[in-house]
C-alpha cells in the first residue's frame, strides 16, 4: 500500500498563474479530504469528496480554487490567479467509510506551494 | 460551530518521562470522535490514537494513551516512556459526523536523549 500520493511536493509559481495540485488516495478508501496549513492560520479544512461526489466545500475560498473529483483514483485542487496569501502546504488524505462514518483519515506528503 | 484549542505550544521531556498533552473543544453534536495526529518535521501526519464520544473508557494504543473528561470537553494526550523519535508536532482534531477534521494549533514536543 503506497498512502496518499500527492505531486507536485513543491510549486512556485509567479502571482495571477494558475497551480494545479493532485492527490492520489489510498486504494479502496471512500473519502477524500483536502486541508491547507499555514503558520498564521493553522490546519484548515477545505473541501471533501465521498464516492467521487463533493460533499462539502465550506472552507474554499470563494473565489479561484476549485476542486475535481473525476475518478476514484484522483482529485485535484486548482488555483486560478494565484496570490501570495495562497502559499501553503495543501494537504490530501483519504479514510475508508464506516457505514457513515469515518475512520482515521491518511494523510499524504502534502504540497507546498509558494507563490512569488 | 466547531473550535479544538490546545493551550500549550511546546513542550519538552526527558528521555523515558511521561508527556501529557492537553485539548480542549467545543461541538453541539452528540456524536464525534477525537483524534490525535503527529506532524513529522517532514511534515508527513502520522495518525496515533482516537476517541469516540459514546466510549467512556479511554483509549490506549501502544504507549499512547488518551484521559477523556467529556463532561469538560477535554482529552489529554498521554505517552509514556518518551523517546527522541516522539519528538514534533502534535495535533488534536475534532471529526464531525460528516467526517472533516477541526485541528488544534498543536504543541510541539521535544524529547531530549
């Protein structure tokens, strides 16, 4: 079992580029999390997917980040224009589903993204 | 709505001594689960150990154990016999029935040999 694979593990892009970040969950695992971490702020929740289907996105930013989840295998995190206060490390994790609940989510490596 | 604090933001033990950490939280739901996480300085989180609402015994896992007061809405963190690899961040999450986690801030532990 290989974990959460995220990539890239770091991206710099300049200010107003779009970022794109990836996260592979653990196979069999239902649900897939996204979290943001910075020193100011902490561990913050972002958006979550079960069974592919977004389920909760009440911690993205309104505006330019968006979240996919196509197929079981991967989701994705995209940032439109991004700003220097989007620098952080985005965080992916996955649980297996409990009939409805949740069992301790896998976090991946995370991926820092600095933005110039 | 859901707050998890963990009031100290380091703390440091001796080699074999005994940590505490301590969480608090705030959640109107009746059910939840209390997690503890450690953040490598790599930044990889490593899950240690959890505690659901409904259990009135703590929970142990290894040398890491958890004292539950829920009546206070607190949980501390215990782990015996500290070694220098326990040393880094250490988080407390609330999981809501939907399954996010609220975090704490952390404390960060240091362990010297």
């Amino acid at each position: 079992n290989a974990g959460v694979i995220q990539t890239p593990r770091h991206k710099v892009t300049g200010k107003g580029q779009e970022a794109t970040l990836w996260c592979e969950p653990i196979s069999g695992h239902s649900a897939v999390f996204w979290y943001r971490q910075t020193i100011v702020q902490g561990l913050e929740f972002l958006t979550y997917f079960r069974n592919q289907a977004p389920i909760d996105d009440s911690g993205m930013p309104k505006e330019r980040f968006s979240a996919q989840m196509p197929n079981q295998s991967h989701s994705t995190l995209k940032i439109q224009s991004t700003q220097p206060q989007d620098s952080a490390v985005y965080l992916c994790a996955s649980s297996s589903d409990w009939g409805g609940s949740y069992a301790e989510q896998f976090f991946g490596p995370g991926t820092r993204l600095t933005v110039l | 709505a859901q707050r998890v604090t963990q009031v100290q933001p380091t703390g440091s033990s001796q080699w074999g001594e005994e940590v505490t950490l301590d969480c608090s939280y705030e959640t109107s739901e009746y059910f939840y689960r209390i997690f503890w996480y450690r953040q490598l300085f790599s930044g990889e989180m490593v899950f240690l150990i959890y505690q659901p609402s409904f259990d009135t015994q703590n929970q142990r896992s290894g040398r890491y154990s958890v004292v539950f007061q829920k009546s206070f809405k607190s949980i501390s963190l215990v782990i015996s016999a500290s070694q220098p690899e326990d040393s880094g961040t250490y988080f407390c999450a609330l999981s809501e029935p939907s399954g996010k986690l609220t975090f704490g801030e952390g404390t960060q532990v240091t362990v010297i040999s």
